[in-house]
C-alpha cells in the first residue's frame, strides 16, 4: 500500500536552507499533544510531522515503513504586484509545502500447515493493548506475582547484531555478539525454526535456542533467546518469547533488547519456568475469549471444534 501525505508545521519552523539528505520519520514520544506524533527529519533538519490521526501515522505505527519527497516547496515571500505568495524549488526563501510517498510492509499473519491454519504469535499480540495503565492493572493482577526482571549491559554496536549474530550461528566468528554469548556461557543450539500450537492455531519462528555450558562435556537446560530491535522489552515480547518457549520446552528464556537510548549495551530480560507458564496461560485465556484485554484492532476469539 502506498499513500502520500503533507507534513503538517513546516511554517512555524522556518527552515531557511534546503536540506540535504534522505527523509527520516521518528516516533516522537515526549510529544504533550500527541503520543502518536511522528516526527519528519529531512538530512536531520526537523521539518514538521505526519498529520495527527491520517492514514500515514497510523501507517508509520502498523507496520514497517518506507518514505520518499514526492515535492517540496519554498517561498521567498509576497509578490508585489500580484499579492500571491511566490513559490521556488530552488531553496529560495524558507520550506513551504513537503509532500511524502509512504509505502507500508504488511507481514504474512497466517501460515498454513497441514490443511491447518496458523495465526503468526505476533500478529496475534500486536492486536492486543499491553501497555496501557488499564491493560497493565488487570495483567498484574492475573498474575498475582511480580515479575523479577534482570538487567545486564554489554558494549555493543546497534545495527549489526542481528547480522552478526547469523553469521556467528553459521560460521563462529568472534564479534560483538559472540562475546556477548561467551559471557552468558550460552551454547547455541538451533535457530529460526517455527513452531505450530495446535491448541490455539497460533505460531511464530524463534531466534535462538541455547544451552548454558556447564563444563567442557556438560550442557545445562535449554535456553530460549529472542533477539529485539527495540530499546527496551515490552510487555508482547514478554508474552511472545513464553509463547516460543512453551511450545519448544523450554525452562527458561530470555529477551535481549538493543536501541538508541542504550548507547553503550544490551537490556537482558531473564524468565523462569513458572513466570513462562503464566505468561503462557495468559495467552491461553486471551485466545479463548476467557480473559480481556483492551484491543486496538477487532479481535475474534479463538474457539475450539
């Protein structure tokens, strides 16, 4: 799906000199006014936002998003002789008018196996509301015990993780990431493998099963570990690695998170068996319309032959 838009505010930035560089759209979340607000850099110059509550925000906010200057224009000021305001694409003047061409990614929800069909365990939670103060209240209580959260940082450069980590799986160089997995004593066991619930016609593909070495000829408990772009661990990533891990049968699991706001590292959320079946259980009760949540998409609960 591809969409164009104008960026809203450009008039009360005044941009004097024509940018250059690609455009840049970036979740502004100590936005008063709009929590949603996506702010519009072009060459790093901040020129304005998508407009509040378009097509384009909610765009930006459902799914990977590509952006690209379909015009732009400047004004110089007033003609005298006519009144109008004169308009230049030469960069005379300051930044009137940016119009921009989104295109969003939509990931494949269902997957098929068996004659049987699947629905993806993210698209699956992302339907759901886990960060609002009313979801989180009903969640602390069904839990009824506090989640114990572990964090550990680690130097790291952003960006290459996920590719290093591959490339570590396939052929063992040492990088970043490798010593990262040096330092947990984890042993990489399997990768990128999906798993299918046949209870709740849910699946989802893992990053990584490990096992922490014990000694040079012992492996402990496997481990699932779930690789995160973000800079830090929300509620679904909590609930989608539980998901991974019961499926897999594994007793432990932890969620590793890197973003701009850790500049020097890591965020490592660690869960045990008990806090995975909970969190499972939840899932569980969501998909069978047992248990509520505020939803931001219509959902149908899952409901068994």
């Amino acid at each position: 799906m591809k969409i164009n838009c104008q960026v809203s505010g450009i008039t009360f930035r005044e941009v004097k000199t024509k940018p250059d560089g690609k455009v840049e759209l970036v979740h502004d979340k100590e936005n008063k006014y709009d929590p949603l607000a996506v702010k519009v850099l072009w060459g790093g110059v901040d020129v304005g936002f998508l407009p509040a509550k378009s097509e384009a925000q909610k765009m930006f906010h459902k799914t990977p998003t590509a952006v690209g200057i379909t015009g732009f224009s400047f004004s110089a000021g007033v003609d005298e002789t006519t009144g109008e305001r004169e308009f230049n694409k030469e960069g005379n003047g300051s930044l009137a008018s940016l119009t921009l061409w989104l295109s969003g990614k939509s990931e494949k929800k269902f997957f098929e196996k068996d004659g049987k069909k699947y629905q993806r365990i993210t698209s699956f939670l992302g339907a759901w509301e886990f960060e609002s103060p009313e979801a989180q209240a009903r969640l602390k209580d069904w839990q009824r015990t506090a989640d114990s959260e572990t964090v550990f940082k680690f130097s790291a450069k952003l960006g290459t993780i996920i590719h290093e980590l591959a490339e570590d799986i396939a052929g063992g160089n040492k990088s970043r990431i490798s010593r990262l997995i040096e330092k947990e004593r984890w042993q990489p066991l399997s990768h990128e493998e999906r798993l299918y619930d046949d209870d709740l016609m849910i699946c989802g593909a893992y990053d990584m099963v490990a096992a922490e070495i014990l000694s040079a000829k012992e492996l402990g408990e496997e481990i699932m570990i779930d690789w995160k772009s973000s800079s830090d661990i929300r509620e679904k990533h909590k609930y989608q690695i539980a998901f991974y891990a019961k499926n897999k049968g594994c007793k432990k699991a932890v969620v590793v998170a890197l973003g701009s706001k850790n500049k020097c590292g890591f965020k490592l959320y660690k869960m045990e068996e008990a806090e995975i079946d909970r969190r499972y259980e939840i899932i569980k009760a969501l998909a069978k319309g047992e248990k509520p949540l505020p939803t931001k998409v219509p959902i149908t609960p899952h409901k068994d032959d």
